[in-house]
C-alpha cells in the first residue's frame, strides 16, 4: 500500500475504502451485507494497510457511519475517518450539533476529517467554517474538508476559517477529469489533498459492462454513463484498460484506479461490494503505470469524456 506523503498526524492510504453502500439499500445491498460482508471488508481493507475510510451522514441515513463504526471498534487509532454532514442549513450551531451526532454513531471522540458534502447556495461559508473551527477547537475534529465544491469556494473556506480546508473531494476518474483544470494543480501547490470519489465510474471502467451487457441496480441504470449509445462509444477505451491491464496482470479496473492516484496529492475512495473486491483495490496502488499507458489511456477516453 502507498500513503500520502504529506506530513499529517496518520498515514493516510492512497487506495481508500468508500462506505456509500454500506446501509444504502439502493445499490442493491441488503441486511446481510450490512450486518456480515461490511464487517469482513472492513476487517480485510485495514490488513491490507487502507487506513482512510469515508462516510456520511446522509448514507443511508445515519447506517452508514453506525455500521463503519462498529467493524471499526478495536482497531485503536489506526484508520483515518472522514464524514461528512449533509449542508441543509449549516449554520455554525448547527454544524457543531451534527458533527457531534455523526462522532456518536461511529462511536469516536475524534474525526480525522469532518467535511461539507456539498456546497449550499444560500448559507455562507462562513458561519459553516465557523461551525467547524469551534468543533477543532474542542479536539472533536481534526481536519477540516469540503466536497463538491469549485477552486474559488474552497480557497474561500480557507479564508473564513482562518486556515487549511486540507481537502475537496470531488469526481475524478478517466472519463472525468474536470479535477484537472484547477482543483488537482491547486492541492499540489499548496499541499491539500484530492479525495476522488467515484474513481471508477460507478463500475463503468471496470471492464463489465458493454453495450450488449448493462448494470441491473437502479443507481447505475439511471446513469446516462450506462446507457446503450454511451457504452458503445467507450469501445476504444475498455480496449486500452483490458491491454494496460494484461501487460501488468492486472485488471481494468486496477488500471483505473492506478490512473486516478498518479497524481502525488490524489487519493481514491472506491466502493466495495465484497472481500475480493477490497482486495483488488488495494492492489492497485502499488501498480505503476508507464507515461505512454497514461497518454493511451487519456486519449482513449476523449471520445467518452466529451458526452457525458
């Protein structure tokens, strides 16, 4: 496993485990996942070195963080958590309210990383930064992050708080890359960090699907990105993954993820539906991809990127 190598009070892993399915009953996971299979992912992620879990509070409405925290409970303060609150009305009281909640369900006195999960276009970041620097002020939170959130509003948060947002977590992935622009650049320059969320489509750059072969789960069906037309134009893409991928005995989704961490100051959160899964993403990390594989990649994906 690869960490980041920014100087922060835990390794943070450069593969980490995303916890949206973990309560969420529509990705198609039930009671049994929740109650057994999350218990044994979490347990086989922190083996294998991943030490950042995401959450929310908002993921499956509070069962998220509930169940992270309970396969959680033992392992001392090796993980570095980060969760999020859902900004309907995030004042500053509010903020400190509801970041103590989510610290209760995980059943932790401290959050490593307490972040917006997405702008409000009412409130203020003010009053919302205010909210979380009185949370670190009190030792509840550690680092402060946003998501979702443009250059100019991030840099703006750091201004209202007085101090480092340390991260923006924002959709990255092959054929996704708007991070690049001025959000990634940023984070290198003055050592913040990218959490790329979605770092394989929703399973679109896993190499399971195609035109003929479409995702059953509602979540992913609804997406234009699994649609008929848009699976056949990403022909030439799942083609350059599966080749990188047998050049490195890998998978084509070990190549995409390897793809999205290249950059020193990205980190991925994918998903895992089981034990085997977890264990291919971690794997990816320590995969390295040659530059010509990067360009290949990059360039086999244009004719998808710019559809969708």
């Amino acid at each position: 496993m690869r960490y980041l190598s920014l100087d922060l009070p835990k390794p943070v892993s450069k593969i980490g485990l995303g916890t949206w399915q973990f309560g969420s009953r529509e990705w198609g996971y039930g009671d049994r996942y929740a109650k057994v299979e999350a218990a044994r992912i979490v347990e086989r992620a922190l083996e294998l070195g991943i030490t950042l879990f995401d959450t929310a509070e908002i993921y499956g409405l509070g069962r998220s963080e509930r169940i992270l925290g309970r396969a959680l409970q033992g392992h001392g303060d090796v993980p570095f958590v980060a969760t999020k609150i859902f900004p309907v009305l995030p004042l500053a009281p509010v903020v400190e309210q509801r970041g103590v909640a989510s610290a209760q369900r995980l059943g932790l006195r401290h959050l490593d990383l307490y972040q917006v999960h997405q702008p409000n276009p009412v409130v203020r970041d003010g009053t919302t930064m205010r909210g979380m620097r009185a949370l670190q002020e009190v030792g509840l939170v550690g680092a402060i992050g946003v998501s979702n959130y443009s250059l100019e509003r991030w840099r703006r948060c750091e201004v209202a708080l007085g101090g480092p947002v340390l991260s923006n977590q924002v959709r990255y992935n092959l054929v996704d890359r708007r991070a690049e622009r001025d959000v990634i650049p940023y984070a290198e320059a003055q050592g913040r960090v990218v959490i790329a969320y979605s770092p394989l489509a929703q399973g679109f750059l896993s190499g399971r699907y195609d035109a003929s072969t479409r995702p059953a789960d509602f979540v992913r069906r609804r997406s234009k990105l699994f649609r008929p037309d848009t699976l056949k134009r990403a022909t030439a893409l799942f083609g350059a993954l599966r080749g990188v991928a047998d050049a490195h005995g890998a998978t084509p989704a070990q190549v995409a993820l390897a793809w999205a961490i290249r950059r020193p100051n990205v980190v991925a959160i994918p998903g895992a539906s089981s034990v085997e899964q977890v264990e291919s993403n971690a794997a990816a990390a320590d995969l390295d991809l040659h530059d010509d594989e990067i360009r290949a990649l990059s360039d086999a994906a244009t004719n998808v990127t710019s559809t969708v």
